[in-house]
C-alpha cells in the first residue's frame, strides 16, 4: 500500500490522494480488466505449457518460471468467455499474492496489456448485485476513466477462489474415492 | 571494540542444545556401580561450555543455574562424592530445565525460571549435605595451596606464575583477556593488580614464530580474593599451561604500583614490576616485537574465525535454500565434505574454462574437444551434485540419540524392564526427512513400550526373561532407507484388534481379512485397543498419524507381528526429498517421469499375455502374480495415436500396494530429476507426486506410482458406472 502511494506520488504528484492505487489494465474479449500492481510479478509472452491430468479445463498447465513451476489460468475460460486461438503475441501476467501458506505464483492468459492507472478507491463502484454469477465474485469494482469501464479483480480472489473450488472438487472426488474403495473392499471379500 | 554479541546467540544457543545433548546421553550412559571419569569429565566440559557461553552472553539465569550442577559435578569428577542414581536423575532434570530455559531465551521470552529455582535448592541442599566434604574438597582443589593457614593468609592476595604453553594463542585463549579479567577482579574488592612479563624464553627475532607465545608473567593481586575465582580465569588453559599460584605474605606493602594498563600486556623487561612508560623505554625492539606478534596472533586468529563463519555461512546457505520455515536452522557438515566441494567447484571452473577458450576459436574440427569437454562438464556438475546432496545428509543418530532417555523414562513411568539396542545409526539421510521423522518415531517407540511389551511378570510367566527388549534398526534397502521399530513383547493381538474394530464399525463380521489387513486396522483415526487410557499412549491418536506423516514423506509403514514373540513396524523412506533417479516415458505428446526405484521391469505388450476381467480392466501374469493394468491415456485423458494394448510398452511399478502395470507409448532416457513441488503454486494432484524441468527448460511431471496403485480400483469402480 504504501510502495503504491508513494509510486502514485511520484508518477502524477498533481492528484495523489491518499487511498489511490495502481492497477495494470488489459483488454480480454474487448473488455478491460484492472489488477493490482502489486501483484504483478511480470508480464511474459504465451509459451507451450505442460498438461496437469485430469486439471480444471481453465488450467492450462504449468510452466518453468526459471526454476518454479507455476500454472497458467486461461482467464477466458475462467470467465466463460469464447476461447481465441493463442499466438506469439498472446500475454500472460504472473501474479503473485500472499497467503498463509506463503507465496503463491501464477499466471494468467490475456489477450493485451493495457495500460497503468493511478486509481482511487473512491472512484470505484460495486459491480451491480443482479449478475448472479459464480465470477462477480473476483470483481472488486467498477471504474470509469475517460468514458471506458475498467473491471478491477480482486487478486486474491482470483487466485484463491480457485483454490477453494479446486480443493472442493478435490474432496468430493476423494470422498468419493474411499467410498468406492471402500466398496471395492467389500466387494472384494 | 564492541562488538554486537546477539549475532552469536545462535551459535551458542546451537552448541548448548548439543552441549545438552552430550550431557543427556553421557549421563544415561553413566554406570553408577563403575563411573567412568572420562565420561563425568564429559559431563563436566558440557556443562561447563555452557555456563561460560551463557555468562559471556549475558544470560545469568543459565550461568547461576549451571554453576550449581557444576559444583555438583566438580565434586563427583573429583572423586570427593560418589554419584548415586539420585544425582543422575537430578542432572537430567537439568538437562530439561536448561533446555526449556535456553528454548525460551531462544524465541526471546523471558524464561520460566521457577522449575530451575526449584532444582536449584534441591541441589544446594543436596551439596550442603555434604558439607564437611565439600570443604575438604575446596581444599584438596588448591594443590599449591599448602595447609590451611595460608589459604587464610592468602587473603593478603595472590602471586600466579602463569607461563603458557607457547601454543596458547592458537587455542584462542588471549593472556591479555585473562589479565584483564584479574585486573577486574582486584579492582572489585579495591585491590591492586600487577603483571611482570618474563621474556628470558624469547627465542631470536629471526627464530620467532608469529603464532607462538614465547613469553611467561608473574602476575601480583594485592586484593582479598578467593583462589577459586582466580582459578576460574585461568579455567580454559589450566590443561596445556603450568600455572602455579602462591599465597601474598606481605599484605599491602606495593599497594601503589598501577594495574596494567590496556595497551601493554607483554612488558618488555624481566623481573621487577614496571610502569608502562618503563617497558617501551627499557627495550622497546624486543616489546614492540612481540607487540607486533601478538597484534598478529589475534588478526590471524580472528581471520580464522571469519574463515569458519564464512564457510558455516556457506553451508547454511545451501542448506536454507531448499527450506522455508521462518526459524533460521543450520547444519554441522565436516570440513571433509566443505573441502571436497572446494575441489569440484574447482574442477568446475577448470572445464569450464577450457569449453570457454573453445568456443572462442571453434571450427568444426574441434568437435571431438567439445564433446569431451562437455562429458567431463556432465561428470563434474553430477560430483557436484552428489556431494552438495550429501551435505544434507546426516546421520540418523541425529534422530535416534533422544531415544536412550525417553526408554528410560517411561519404563520407569511403567514399571517395566526395558533394553533398548539401536543398530545402523550411521546411516545418513536427508535433514528435511529426518526433522520429520522423529515425532513418528516416538510414537512408535511409546507404543512399543506401553502396549507392546509386557510387565516383568507376565514376561517371565510366558517364559521370556523380566527385561523387555526394544530395537532401533535403520539401513538401506534399495533407493530408500529402513527403520524399523522392533519389540520382543506380546505381539498384536488379531482377535482384540478385530473385535475392537468391528465395535468401531470399521469392519463388519463377514469381512474375511488377512492378518496384513487386520494389522493395517491400527492406522485408522481413532484406533486404540488400549483398556486403559494412560498419558502414554491409548488415546487412539497417533497411529494414524504416525502414517500420515510416513505418507507424507512419500513413505510408507507396515507392521509384521507374531504373536507371543513381538511386533516390527518398519518405515521406509526416500533417502533425499530433492532428486530422485527417473525414467522418462512419453504418453501422446506428454513426458512423464517414473522413479526408477519403482519400477519392476519393462516389457513390450502381446495380446496373449492379457486377460480381460469384466470388460474394460485387463490383468496380466507376471510369474506368479496378476499384476493389474492400466492406460496412463485413460487416466489422464490424453490423446494418443495409439488405439490398443498390443505393441505397447507396460512399465511394472511397485508401490505401497503391490505391482500394477502401466502402458505408456515410449519409454525414453533415465535421468535424475529434480523434484519441484507443484502444490506450492498450485495444488495436490493425484497420481502426481511432483514436478521437475527437463533438459530443455520444459516441466514433466513425476508420477506417484502409490497413487497410481489406488488408482486401479477406483477405475474399477469408474467402470461400474459406466455399465450402469
């Protein structure tokens, strides 16, 4: 918080208010999306991933981030939006965020970067209660600059949500598993 | 100079926990009946380190708790007490105390300081017991001192004839320190201090040895002093220097004369007494000389010890790489190990070097250079590899040296006779593995005692001698290494093991179970045949546990028992958490690796070799087992060019439930990884146990060739549904 107010200050010291932020926008499917800054590792281009078996289909594998094997999250699909064919110039962002169990490193697929901008938590406004939607969810705000609508994403969410889900999944099918393992036991004798 | 002293807190707080340590497993070593002076002397350094470590850094709570188990100590080494199983028991309630103590100064908290006050009057009434003794004893502990009247004089104060073997300064003691120290000494009591420096020993300047100490000092304390504290001082160079002390007759006659100042502790001229000013007049080549000796004495000694920090820096660098708990830990490697990584890392440098000038000048003729260069680049970075590995390997004494004391403890808590032998402590494994293993291996050691063996009585009524007996036996087997928890008692009993479980619902009274399965009962949560709950163990918490963790280290637990004649549990690990020996198999366009150590063999499938069971699961004969198959396409939904099983590669694997075999497209290179977790970023998969980076930068992931076994029944089961 504090590295970004100060970076807000130093970019554009004309407006800096105290509760502004950075977010790194990027276009997906003609929309533009905003994420905290801070959270941005770096920016790569797209490359080939290695397949997890049996992975959500919004999980396009892991890659070799020198050294951590990190997943990639197709954030089209995440978002139930039409899938578009990846080229050399497709984007990933790496974020980075903290939880409890320390760092957590992982990408995810745009179609562009955008641009920086400085904004202030005033500004935003809740995205509108009617979407019921599993994806409102990762959705921070809405905000207006220059007459375009940013989406900011909430990155721990993002990141997280997904965890739990996956977590979930995990343990209805490994509940599942012992059941029918324990079935096969039975069937067995 | 001050120096900023908490930089060495953990140094010191590391060497006190193995102080601790020795002084544990010496006094349970310790034979009432025939005492081993060396072993008491052990004791004795241990604790002694401590104190001294603890007073230099200021912690007094420790130092004053020492002092009294030192005194103890002192008496017993001095043959002035006979030990009896009561000081024993005393001192390794110390041990504990101190250990909880230096734990709490460890996380900064103020220590608890009620337990060690509580021991503390128990020992001085313990001591002053033996009063009459112990004076004797002070006594018999002044050999220059020859009657008491002189000790009485001594009052007047103290002549020392301190000549130091010429090694002293390369033991790290500094004269100069211990000057000082006498110097505060006298001062604290308002008493006066001199030091004479004898330099008839000082060999010619062109024979002089910078690292040797040539000179000898008669030191003057005109201050009411005991003896012993003087003593103290000279405590670490009493062994190598001839130190001899002499009562003071004339008491306050050369009060005037001035203590040492700081800059002067080697003064030039011999006998009598002299001033600062005096000593660089009256010869100031021969002092500045040895000044200048002594200037770098201590340089080099303390670019000795910058040497050994840097190089413990270095390890402790290689080690916390691959750690990331927040408390900084670290690990004691030899040098022989540090130097043996010197020389590759040196050898390193030479190929690379000579691929370097290479490639500057490279045609196509140089090829055959540039192979071998690049062979001996694989063969040098594999050494290195090894041995960087074996840093982290340590033995497992490390895990098993609590042992001794808790066996002792509980049997006497349960009254039972207990032997405990442990074999194969000087297998290594990894430090990470190791951490980790100790908790399960108290339990398994606990049970074993509290369930396992059977009282003195009842032993001897099934005909066994009274005292039970506990083995510890670790070794490798294979790519993984053995414990194994072993007791000679009444073994698992089946029946209550079973009825037990039937009462828990675990099972029900058809179930017809081998007496594996029957065994494996006790790993389920919950689990205790115990009557009696005791605080030992009953509570049917543990054993699930105990294998959870097993599990969780990738290894696994089996228990083997006969009834009547005891149980064995034996774990088996992975040697090393980081790098395993794989094979890489190619499924569609993926890359799998399997551990080699798993893998059984590999064959080229044929129709007939297979059977089809109920429709979709094929088993195989593999000599005399039928070994379960299974397509790693199917499980992993990959598509593959390939359509039906004839032609295929089938890799057996064994796992924790025996052999299954798994058809792949192609197998491809053996090569050892490095295994990368793929749950930090993301989460757990199943059959994968983790990740590694190929050659060319891409990730293949490892396969859990265990998670694959329970994988045949849960398609089993998939194919149920299916038919449904």
């Amino acid at each position: 918080m504090n590295a970004a107010q100060l970076n807000n200050k130093d970019a554009d010291s004309g407006h800096g208010t105290d509760d502004e932020q950075q977010y790194l926008t990027f276009i997906m499917a003609g929309e533009e999306y905003g994420v905290d800054i801070l959270a941005v590792q770096e920016i790569r281009g797209w490359e080939p991933t290695t397949v997890i078996p049996n992975a959500p289909n919004y999980i396009k594998g892991v890659i070799n981030l020198r050294g951590t094997i990190v997943p990639i999250m197709d954030l089209r699909s995440r978002f139930n939006l039409a899938s578009v064919e990846y080229s050399p110039v497709t984007v990933v962002i790496i974020l980075k965020i903290e939880t409890e169990r320390g760092e957590r490193v992982m990408g995810i697929v745009v179609d562009a970067v955008s641009e920086v901008h400085a904004i202030s938590d005033s500004d935003t406004q809740n995205s509108p209660d009617l979407i019921e939607d599993l994806n409102t969810e990762f959705i921070k705000g809405l905000v207006s600059i220059e007459d375009n609508m940013i989406i900011l994403l909430d990155v721990n969410r993002l990141l997280t949500i997904d965890k739990q889900l996956l977590t979930l999944t995990s343990e209805l099918a490994s509940g599942l598993d012992s059941e029918s393992t324990a079935e096969h036991e039975e069937n067995k004798q | 100079m001050s120096i900023d002293l908490s930089q060495f807190h953990q140094v010191f707080f590391e060497e006190s926990f193995e102080g601790l340590d020795i002084m544990e497993s010496n006094l349970l070593a310790l034979n009432i009946a025939e005492v081993d002076s060396e072993t008491i002397n052990t004791i004795f350094r241990a604790a002694h380190s401590i104190k001294g470590g603890a007073g230099t850094f200021g912690f007094m709570q420790i130092s004053g708790f020492t002092h009294v188990l030192e005194t103890l100590l002192d008496e017993i080494r001095s043959g002035e007490r006979d030990i009896e199983q009561e000081h024993i028991d005393m001192l390794l309630q110390c041990v504990d105390c101190l250990r909880g103590l230096m734990s709490d100064l460890q996380a900064g908290n103020e220590p608890d300081m009620a337990q060690a006050d509580e021991l503390k009057i128990h020992f001085e009434k313990v001591l002053a017991n033996n009063s009459k003794n112990s004076t004797e004893s002070e006594n018999a502990g002044e050999p220059c001192v020859d009657d008491k009247s002189t000790s009485e004089q001594g009052r007047a104060g103290w002549i020392v004839h301190f000549i130091p073997c010429e090694d002293v300064l390369c033991t790290g003691n500094e004269p100069y320190r211990m000057f000082r120290e006498l110097k505060d000494l006298a001062e604290a009591v308002n008493g006066s201090f001199e030091v004479e420096c004898h330099r008839q020993s000082l060999p010619k300047f062109s024979e002089m040895h910078p690292e040797m100490c040539y000179l000898s000092w008669t030191i003057h304390i005109r201050a009411d002093v005991e003896l012993s504290d003087i003593e103290e001082i000279f405590e670490w160079v009493v062994d190598d220097c001839d130190i001899r002390y002499e009562p003071l007759s004339d008491s306050g006659s050369d009060t005037t004369v001035e203590a040492v100042p700081e800059s002067l502790v080697p003064e030039g001229e011999t006998s009598p007494p002299l001033h600062n000013n005096d000593a660089v007049n009256t010869d100031p080549k021969v002092s500045a000389a040895a000044e200048d000796n002594l200037k770098i004495d201590s340089r080099e000694i303390d670019s000795c010890e910058i040497d050994r920090n840097e190089v413990k820096a270095k390890a402790n660098a290689s080690v916390k790489v691959t750690k990331k708990s927040t408390e900084t830990t670290s690990i004691r490697v030899s040098i022989d190990k540090i130097d043996g990584l010197i020389n590759m890392v040196g050898e390193l440098v030479i190929t690379q070097s000579m691929l370097g000038q290479l490639g500057q000048e490279f045609d196509m003729s140089r090829i055959q250079r540039l192979q071998e260069g690049l062979a001996q680049l694989e063969q040098n970075t594999r050494e290195l590899q090894e041995s960087v590995m074996k840093i982290r390997m340590l033995p497992i004494s490390f895990a098993f040296s609590r042992f001794p004391r808790l066996v002792r403890d509980l049997s006497k808590q349960l009254s039972k006779e207990v032997d405990l032998e442990m074999i194969g402590e000087n297998t290594e494994l990894d430090k990470t593995v190791m951490e980790k293993i100790g908790d399960p291996l108290v339990h398994l050691v606990r049970n074993s005692l509290d369930h396992g063996l059977e009282c003195p009585e009842e032993r001897i009524r099934n005909g066994k001698t009274s005292v039970g007996k506990i083995t510890l036996n670790a070794f490798h087997h294979g790519g993984s290494i053995v414990i194994e928890v072993k007791d000679d008692g009444a073994g698992l009993n089946k029946d209550r093991i079973r009825d037990k479980a039937l009462e828990k619902g675990l099972i029900t009274k058809d179930d017809n179970l081998t007496d594996g399965q029957i065994y494996d009962l006790i790993f389920q949560p919950g689990f205790s045949t115990a009557d009696v709950v005791s605080d030992v163990s009953g509570r049917g918490v543990g054993m699930d546990v105990v294998k959870r963790n097993i599990t969780e280290l990738n290894g696994s637990i089996e228990v083997s028992s006969i009834p009547g004649e005891g149980s064995i549990f034996s774990i088996r690990l992975p040697l090393t958490l980081a790098i395993l020996d794989g094979q890489l198999v190619k499924v569609g366009n993926e890359i799998y690796i399997f551990p080699l150590v798993s893998i059984v063999e590999s064959i080229q499938l044929e129709k007939s070799m297979l059977n089809n069971i109920t429709g979709s699961q094929y088993v195989m004969q593999l000599r005399n087992d039928y070994v379960p198959i299974i397509c790693l396409q199917d499980i992993f939904n990959i598509k593959t060019a390939r359509q039906d099983l004839e032609g295929a590669m089938l890799v057996v694997v064994e796992g924790d439930n025996g052999k299954v075999g798994v058809v792949v497209d192609e197998l491809l290179g053996q090569q050892q990884v490095v295994i990368k977790s793929l749950e930090k970023n993301y989460q757990k998969v199943d059959s994968i146990s983790g990740a590694t980076i190929l050659g060319d930068g891409t990730v293949a992931l490892i396969l859990d060739v265990s998670g694959l076994n329970t994988r045949t029944s849960d398609k089993k089961n998939d194919s149920h549904i299916h038919a449904a």
